[in-house]
C-alpha cells in the first residue's frame, strides 16, 4: 500500500516529459491519477502505458486555459470517481522572446496557459477540497520566477503562480488544503534535450550537484507533499534544483 492509495489526484500536461513523471509517481504511491492534457490520442497511450504497470490510471483531454473545459473536467471527475484530494498544476507553455520583440500573442498564451489555467483548476479543486475538508494542491513555478533573459512572460506568470499559491494557502488553511509551489531547475526531458550540446553544458554548469535533475527527482517531492507526511507544510516555494537556486 503506498502512501497515497486512497487519494484521487488530477495532474495537469500529464502526457510528456515532467508531467508524465509527476504522474507515474503519485501513481507508484497509489494513487487513483487522472492524466491531463490537450492531446487525447497521446493521454490514451500514457494510460495504456500505465495500465499495463498495473497503476490505476485515467484521463481527460481538455485546455486549461479555457475555463469551461476546466469546470467540465471537474465535474466529470467528480461524477465518475468523486471528488479530487489531489491536485498538480504543471500544464505549461514557453513563448521567449526579448522584452522589447515580445508580441501581445506571445506574452498573453503564456500568462493564458501558465497562470490563468493554473487559478481555473485551483479554483475548481477548491470547491471540491473545502466541501471534504481536504486537499493538496501543488503547482510547478520554475526557477525563472526569479527572472530570466528573454523569459518575461514566462517569468511573470510563474512568478504569478508563486503568489496565487500563497494567497491560497492562507485562504484555504482553516479547511486542511495545503498549496504549494514548486520550482524545478533544469530538469532532463524531451524539450531539454532539443537545446544544443553548448547550451547543455552551460546550464550543467551552473549546477553545483553537476548534472541535470530527472521528472522523478521533482515527483518525489510532489509526493512528499500530496502525503499527510505534509500536513503542516503550506505556502512553501520549494526549489528541486540540484543547488542551481541558492
């Protein structure tokens, strides 16, 4: 029995990469996971992939930014499995560009997706967690809320995740919901492995364990803190870097 075998968990950009990791983890511990991405054929074939681990797994194709197709996940979670105790916000998109190149569409996708969806499908946990008097809510900043070349409205929204965390951490506390935040550093998945071998070492280099972190490295940590091994841990930004934040 893991530590998480009787909990319903929701993971958002659940299909790929650091998702997918966060994902298979929360199910690893037990977890009831309900995978969440845009594209439903990729979902179906992460489900299957995870079903014949024997993990009890689902999912849902749905746009985050949209608040309509967030309200329709919920209650469809909801009807078919209850109510969410789990909740990982990690759907996110990057559209760089320097400050002063940066087009309305390129800063407004970001914000839409990394920050407007994230408070849709906290919103919505929200109703579900204060009506059972429980949840956990976690979701993934990155270490560019700090700043970050050609990164604004990435930045920006990550930062804005930082805040929205916090603020529901005091609002939701008297209800036993914790929220926190989540900043992986360089993280080694299929986007890392696109940059080129130069701008590889330069980010291994800035890290002083010396190599990249890995999907699992992060699901750890969003394990520890879905557990009631975390009860009293909220409002907390959480670097999982490898020493690359200090």
């Amino acid at each position: 029995m893991g530590r998480l075998s009787d909990k319903l968990a929701i993971v958002t950009g659940a299909a790929r990469g650091l998702g997918k990791g966060i994902a298979e983890k929360l199910a690893i511990e037990g977890a009831k996971v309900v995978i969440v991405d845009l594209n439903e054929e990729i979902c179906k074939e992460v489900v299957q992939e995870f079903s014949d681990h024997g993990y009890r797994v689902t999912s849902y194709a749905a746009n985050i930014a949209n608040q309509d197709e967030v309200q329709n996940l919920f209650n469809y979670v909801a009807d078919e499995f209850g109510t969410v105790d789990i909740l990982v916000n990690n759907a996110g998109i990057n559209r760089d560009s320097t400050l002063h190149k940066m087009s309305v569409e390129q800063w407004q996708q970001v914000i839409d997706v990394n920050l407007t969806g994230t408070f849709f499908c906290t919103q919505e946990a929200t109703k579900q967690m204060k009506e059972k008097k429980y949840g956990r809510i976690i979701s993934i900043s990155s270490a560019s809320w700090l700043g970050n070349f050609g990164q604004a409205n990435y930045a920006a929204s990550k930062a804005g995740v930082v805040g929205l965390m916090k603020t529901a951490a005091r609002e939701l506390a008297r209800n036993n919901i914790t929220c926190n935040a989540i900043c992986p550093g360089f993280i080694d998945t299929d986007m890392t492995r696109g940059v080129p071998d130069k701008v590889w070492d330069q980010m291994i280099s800035k890290i002083p364990m010396g190599r990249a972190g890995s999907p699992s490295d992060v699901g750890n940590m969003i394990a520890f803190l879905a557990s009631d091994e975390a009860s009293y841990i909220t409002g907390e930004v959480i670097n999982v870097g490898g020493g690359m934040v200090l």
